[in-house]
C-alpha cells in the first residue's frame, strides 16, 4: 500500500515537472524566433521556378536579389503575425546578414560565398551581393 502510494506520488511529481519544464521552455522558444524589431529570422517563400533573379535593393553593402521566388510572396512574419516583406525589412534595416548567419540551420562554403541555409531556401551571400533562393542540391 504504502509502495503504491510512493510510486503515485512520485509519478505526480514527475509529471509536474515535466509540465513546467515545458511551460517555462515555450516563452524561450517564441523569444527566440523573433529579433528586436519583432521579426522572425525565418522567411516565408513562394517558390516559383519561372521567376528570374530579381534586384531588391541594397542591404549593408550588399545587392540583394530574389531568384526564383516569388517576390509578392516572400516576407518575414511579425511577432504580431503580419508579413513584413523582403524588400521592407531590407530598406528598414530589421533584419541582418549577421542574423541570417546566426540563424541559418547550416552553413556552407563554396569559394569566397556562403551559403545560409534553412528549410526550403538559402542565402547566398558574398562580398557585394545576396541571393535568396530555393534551396540547391
């Protein structure tokens, strides 16, 4: 009896835990996902293979460009679910090459450019220009 009602408690109190590890973590996570100016570091891409690269602006030294995506459909989200789009967060400075790196889920080298890469799309970035695109093989 006295076993039975050691191994509840200590099931409860595992379980409690458990939810407050979790309740605590999700605050973190959300925070995470957004830099001060309230954007997400990840886009949201339309992918459209018929789109040539387009010139966006100029961005901390930087030409940007968006190839093969379709521009009308590439933001980054707000912390207050609004899309902020590519060339707005560019001309306002809300986002950075830095942060993009940070960011990025891996980075890749090939010569003097790297490669941030995300989910479905990468950045490339050399030492005068950026190209957002659907992720290559």
């Amino acid at each position: 009896m006295i076993l039975k009602k050691r191994t509840i408690i200590i099931i409860f109190l595992i379980i409690i835990i458990c939810v407050v590890g979790l309740i605590s973590i999700i605050p973190w996570l959300f925070d995470a996902q957004y830099n001060s100016n309230g954007i997400s570091h990840l886009l949201v891409i339309t992918i459209d293979k018929n789109q040539p690269k387009e010139y966006i602006g100029k961005f901390e030294n930087h030409n940007v460009y968006i190839e093969n995506l379709n521009i009308a459909e590439t933001n980054f989200r707000s912390i207050d679910a609004k899309n902020v789009s590519v060339k707005e967060a560019i001309e306002k400075n809300l986002t950075s090459i830095a942060e993009w790196e940070k960011y990025a889920w891996s980075i890749k080298k090939n010569g003097d450019t790297k490669i941030f890469r995300y989910d479905n799309y990468e950045i490339a970035v050399t030492n005068d220009e950026c190209i957002i695109r659907p992720k290559t093989k």
